[in-house]
C-alpha cells in the first residue's frame, strides 16, 4: 500500500469515525480503543521474534484500557487469546516449549493484573468487594435495575437492538460511518494473509457488537452512535485498509462521506436525546444553519456559525498540507 492511500485510512479513522466526536468528550471510550490497538500492534510485532519489553508492554496497555472502558476490557479476552498465540511463537514460525509458552503467558497476565488493579483495588475500597463495579449503586433507581438481572446488565444479544447497532439510523456504526462497511470485505482479503489477524478483529467486534446488543443499556444514553462499540473501531479501520487498496477511489469518497457526517455530528453536538431515533438527520439541518451548541475556538473569536470552525480548518489544512509533502514520493 502506498504512503498516500495509508494517509487517507488514518485520516479516515480519525475524521471519519466516532473517534472524532469522543476525541472531544470526556468519555473513556476513545482512551480504551487507542490502548487495545497499540496493546495488539506491540502484539503482532512479536511475529519477527520475542521481546518481552513489547509483551510486557502490552499486557499493560492492555490493562489500563480495560480500566478506562468496559467494553475494551472485553475486547482483551480475544486479545490475550491473540497474545497467547504469539507467545506460542507458532507465528513467528518457532513453537516454544510448553514451559516457555507458560512462562510467557503468566507474566503477561500478571502485568496485565497490574494495569487493572488501579480499579480493583478502587472497587475494594468503596464497596467492600474487588468486583462489585459502580453501575450497582448509581443514584438513578432505573439506571441500577438495568444492572441487577443478567451479567451487569447483558443477556442474550436482540435482533432489533442488533439491527440498530450496524446499520440503524438510531445508533448504527455504518449509517454514519459508510467506510466502515469496507471492514466486512476486508477481513476477507486480511484472511488470506494473516489469518490470525483477521480471525481476532472479526472475533472481537463481534463478540463486542453481540454483547452490546444483548445489554439493557443498548442505546447509551443521550449521546450519538454505538459508543460501546468504539474499542473495535480502529482494528475494523485496520481490516478496511485491504479493501482501500483494492478500491481506493470507493474508499476515498466513503472515507469523504464519513468525515462530512461525523464534522456535523460533532461540530453540532455529538450529545443527542437518547429517543431520537435519526439523529445524524436531526443534526445535519442545524448545522447547516450554523447552529453550533458547543463552544470552539472561532466562538472564543467572535466568530459566528459555520464561521467559528474556520481556524480549525485552518489548522487542519495547514497539516494536511505537510503530510500530503511526506506521502509525495521521493524525486528521482
């Protein structure tokens, strides 16, 4: 793949997926999936050979997701599957001994323990129990009863919850994020090469989107998307980047599509009634009016409106620019 088409699927992830709008709340989801990606990078560089300074690292990135965002803490279960496998150096083509696979493993559980504990010991502390979580005694009464029947609130994923968690106007990953539906090809092309790869992406988004469409809580909240599937969001970006270079000019005007709709989701207010049911439609009028319920720095100006966005795209141009001069190839 060339340096450019790389350009554009990490611009994008970032413009054109919910990483932009949680990139400016204070939510934990965003945290989490930037941990669990950098946590199976340093993974799937330990297919050239062992280190344990990457292994360890992991572990712990791995650890302090899981305590910034449940469901990243879900996601681990595949990755430590995934961490396993490599451990084994099956993938690196020199199976280890059963005693080194072991010795691999425990000390990657251990620092992954490690990284969590800040929670745990949290837990202990104000509730008496390592593993009673907050959601248990939230003050709202309807928020807690969400969570005493099922596992904290999950039961067998639903149908209609499942439909509006994929393509669904209300919360659905791929109506506001198109490029995205690219992942679902892609993970054919990734499997042909690295079928590991490919079996944890697949694996872990779903077992995430399963879960999510199972928990009582589906819709989130009064915010915009499937915000628990966030964790995944950058490995299904990862699965795309074949089907980018396969199509790259699909890619390029569904990563454009992308973008457009998340700026307006953002730039609007990515905080929506948790009833309104089409809430990329309900934003995209106001924004085009310029109706803008946040503050931003065109706002701090002076700037109305759409106006107010113009540093940032001032600032973003600037910086696309230079990029767009490291991805021009070298001269001859």
């Amino acid at each position: 793949m060339s340096a450019g088409l790389r350009a554009w699927v990490a611009l994008a992830y970032g413009f054109g997926t919910l990483a932009l709008p949680y990139s400016t709340a204070l939510f934990g989801h965003q945290f989490g999936a930037f941990c669990c990606f950098v946590a199976f990078l340093l993974l799937w560089r330990q297919r050239e050979g062992w280190s344990w300074g990457r292994a360890l690292a992991a572990a712990l990135i791995a650890g302090l997701g899981a305590i910034s965002d449940f469901t990243t803490l879900f996601l681990t279960l595949f990755l430590a599957g995934y961490g396993v496998w490599v451990a084994s150096g099956r993938a690196a083509g020199r199976p280890a001994p059963a005693g080194v696979l072991a010795a691999r493993a425990t000390a990657m559980a251990l620092v992954f323990l490690a990284g969590i504990s800040p929670q745990l010991i949290a837990n202990w502390s104000s509730f008496g129990n390592p593993f009673t979580f907050p959601h248990v005694y939230h003050v709202q009464e309807a928020f807690r009863a969400r969570h005493t029947s099922g596992l904290l609130g999950v039961h067998l994923p639903r149908l209609y919850p499942l439909y509006q968690l994929t393509f669904g106007s209300w919360r659905g990953l791929f109506h506001g994020s198109p490029v995205l539906m690219l992942a679902l090809p892609g993970l054919v092309f990734l499997w042909r090469r690295w079928r590991a790869e490919a079996a944890f992406i697949a694996a872990g988004w779903l077992g995430v989107l399963l879960m999510s469409a199972g928990y009582e809580n589906w819709t989130a909240g009064s915010v915009y998307g499937p915000r628990y599937q966030i964790a995944a969001v950058p490995l299904l970006m990862l699965a795309a980047a074949p089907a980018a270079e396969r199509w790259p000019r699909l890619f390029k005007a569904l990563a454009i599509l992308s973008a457009a709709l998340m700026l307006a989701v953002t730039a609007r207010s990515p905080f929506v009634p948790e009833d309104l049911v089409t809430p990329l439609a309900a934003s995209l009028g106001p924004f085009a009016r310029g109706e803008l319920l946040h503050g931003n720095l065109g706002k701090l100006l002076g700037l109305p409106g759409l106006w107010s966005l113009a540093p940032l795209a001032a600032l973003e141009a600037v910086l696309l620019f230079l990029l767009s001069r490291r991805c021009r190839p070298a001269a001859s």
